[in-house]
C-alpha cells in the first residue's frame, strides 16, 4: 500500500508541475517542438536534474528504495526496433503536439479533446502489441 501511494504523491507532483509548466497544452509544445519557445527546456533541465540526483547518488545514501526491495540498473538495448519506435513516437508527438503524460493532466484541466489523442496512444499501443508482441516483454 505504501507503494501506491508514493505513486500517488509522485504522480499529483507530476500532473501539477505539467499544468504549472504549461505543458498540457498542445500549442505550447508545438511551440517547443518548432523552437519558438524554450521555456520547455527548463522542465526537461528539471527532471535530468531529479533524476541524475536520484539515480546517482540515491543508492549511496540508501540501503534500498523507498518504494522497492533493491536498486536495479536496467539497460535498455539500443536497437533497429527502438530507433524505429522513437521516430514513429516523434512524429505523432509532433503532429499533435501532445505527450502521454500531459495528455492525461490535461484531462485534470478539462480539456476532453484530449481524449482523442489518448485514444490514439491507446489503440496504437494495442496495434504494436497485438502484431509484433509487446515491447515490454521483449526489454526484460
């Protein structure tokens, strides 16, 4: 239970700094993503930051996770498949504008039309598991 709810917390922490940040709101990305606003750019800083923290000096500190039994390093194989994966992935974030994430504080904010979107992450998501397996299994 425990688990959950630091999903929980990280989470709300999550959804408020995308709102915060703007980032819920397509044309903003757009606007990162054709480079005429930069202001994206500290939200990304922001999580390497976290994350090279947490990552990094994390397990020096800790015996364990907060959240798990042991610290584990997962390396993901650079290959064809996920070089393909990222520039599918760029394209349809390009062309809508919306991330995943955002997509789903968004729907926080009230804007169901992104539900479309999320529609189309889903059934995509769907289409590569149902014909070429699920990329999550062929990871680990």
């Amino acid at each position: 239970m425990s688990r959950l709810l630091i999903a929980l917390v990280c989470g709300a922490v999550f959804g408020f700094g995308l709102s915060l940040a703007t980032m819920t709101q397509p044309e903003v990305v757009l606007a990162f993503l054709r480079f005429t606003d930069f202001g994206l750019l500290l939200v990304l800083g922001g999580a390497v930051i976290v994350a090279l923290l947490a990552y990094q000096i994390g397990p020096r500190l800790l015996p364990r996770p907060i959240a798990g039994r042991f610290f584990e390093k997962r390396q993901t194989p650079f290959s064809r498949r996920m070089v393909i994966g990222a520039a599918i992935f760029g394209a349809g974030w390009g062309l809508c504008g919306v991330c995943p994430g955002p997509a789903i504080a968004g729907l926080g904010l009230g804007n169901l039309d992104l539900l479309w979107a999320l529609g189309g992450i889903f059934i995509g998501a769907w289409l590569q598991a149902r014909f070429f397996g699920s990329s999550d299994a062929q990871t680990r």
